[in-house]
C-alpha cells in the first residue's frame, strides 16, 4: 500500500484480509475505503446492497453513463474473479486473474449501514473487454495498483479508469462441473 502511496492505518495487517476462497453474495467480505488524509482502511461489508422491492440484492451496478464523484468509492482486493457460462446442462467456470501481478482490485462504491443492516457494497462493470467478451456481455471494472489510488481519489478522468482492461492482461483458467471451483 505504501508503494501506492496509499497509507494505512498503524493498527491494520495483512491479518485484516483474511484469505476466502469464493465470496458470495450476501457474504462479509473486505473492502479497502478511505480513512482520512491519505489513509485507506480494511473495512469488513455485506456483498450486495439490501433487495430494492421483488428484486434481488444489488451487487453489480453498471458504470456507464454514472458519475461517482458523490459516492463512497472503495476497492474489492481480489487474486482473482469468475465468469460462469452454461453449455448444454453443464456449468463452466472461468477463473480470470492478473497475467503478471498477484492481485487485483474491483472499483466499487459502499453505503453505509442503515436501519440494522452492516455497511455494504456493489462492484461496478463496463461493456467486456476481449479477455472476458468471449464468456460474459459485461465485465467488472478490474483494477490495476497503480490506478488504486486514483479511484479511491477520483485524481484520473472516470472515463479512464472504468474501462475495460486491453487484450492479453488477464490469465483465463476454465473448470467445469456444478460445485464451486476452489483452487485451480
């Protein structure tokens, strides 16, 4: 984080990002937000913004068109994200990760916790670049390190960071079956 020059708070470790395998929606999971002055935090939310109405709980929200200068903008470490696609009766996986670093973030905006429900957060997307067209219509706004601060700043245009990553950044490992992946 110091690298990024993204401070953290001296009570904070690595012991703050337990490792998940899979994190699902409705699962707490961690979040780095701003704390202050140059400072970012780990922060433990609920995936997914309650139900609106008959509807699901929100997890995705589209980035196009959208202006997040007056959101709370956080990031989704991640070693890696899934893109499922179904053939015939059979389910297939795509884990996609970094082609050359270990982690990655997901732009994402959070709310706070309201009427007794934990502060919670959605990752936003984009139309899909050539790594992940092949699988899904969308794709979520990964993030390099080096853009981590810009989004947490909003210091770079919107345009450039909520885009698509170019051809040939992500790694795509497929496994089929109807259970969860885990370690490929």
């Amino acid at each position: 984080m110091q690298d990024l020059a993204l401070g953290m708070p001296t009570n904070q470790t690595e012991l703050d990002m337990p490792p998940a395998d899979h994190i699902k929606v409705g699962d707490m999971a961690p979040v780095i937000r701003p704390a202050g002055d140059n400072i970012v935090e780990l922060a433990q939310m609920k995936f997914g913004f309650p139900p609106i109405g008959k509807r699901g709980p929100v997890f995705n929200v589209r980035s196009q068109g959208r202006h997040f200068s007056d959101c709370h903008r956080c990031l989704v470490p991640a070693s890696a994200f899934f893109e499922p696609t179904k053939k015939k009766d059979q389910k297939i996986k795509h884990r996609l990760t970094f082609v050359d670093a270990t982690l990655m973030a997901i732009a994402a905006i959070w709310r706070p916790s309201r009427k007794g429900q934990p502060s919670a957060f959605a990752m936003l997307t984009t139309e899909p670049g050539s790594d992940v067209e092949p699988f899904h219509n969308r794709q979520l706004v990964v993030l390099r390190p080096r853009d981590w601060k810009a989004w947490i700043d909003l210091d770079k245009p919107e345009e450039e960071l909520l885009r698509p990553l170019p051809g040939g950044s992500l790694k795509v490992e497929t496994a089929r079956g109807n259970g969860p992946i885990g370690k490929l």
